[in-house]
C-alpha cells in the first residue's frame, strides 16, 4: 500500500478516467491526440470502455493523458 501513495491512478477506475478525459478535451480533441477508432467513430463510454481493457497500449495512453492533463 505504501507504494501507491504517489500513484495518481490509484483508486481511480477506467471509467472515472476516461469521463474525466471526455470532460476535459471532448471526443474531437481526445480522438486527436489518441488515434483509436472507438475515440473517432460514434464513441461511447461503453464502447471505449471495451476496446481499453482489451488493449494494453492503448488504455496506457489514455492513462498517461490523464496523469499529464487530469490528475490534480
């Protein structure tokens, strides 16, 4: 537990992030910056949710986005 003082993802859930994301930067800028096409075609929270539990490189994307733009 002592090592994840200093985690900014920890007690955040995927779902949490990625609202906080599309509140943020909206689908538009957030397709941009993160090129995958549940971003870019009809997204959803849903269907993002899907594609990035499946998808290690992209979920890490999302969260290194998060961390640099979202986590206070």
């Amino acid at each position: 537990m002592q090592n994840q003082v200093n985690n900014p993802l920890h007690g955040k859930t995927l779902e949490s992030i990625l609202n906080a994301l599309v509140a943020h930067f909206g689908w538009k800028e957030l397709g941009d910056r993160i090129r995958i096409n549940c971003f870019n075609d009809n997204p959803s929270i849903q269907s993002s949710l899907k594609f990035l539990r499946k998808t290690d490189w992209a979920r890490k994307k999302v969260e290194d986005l998060y961390v640099e733009h979202c986590a206070a």
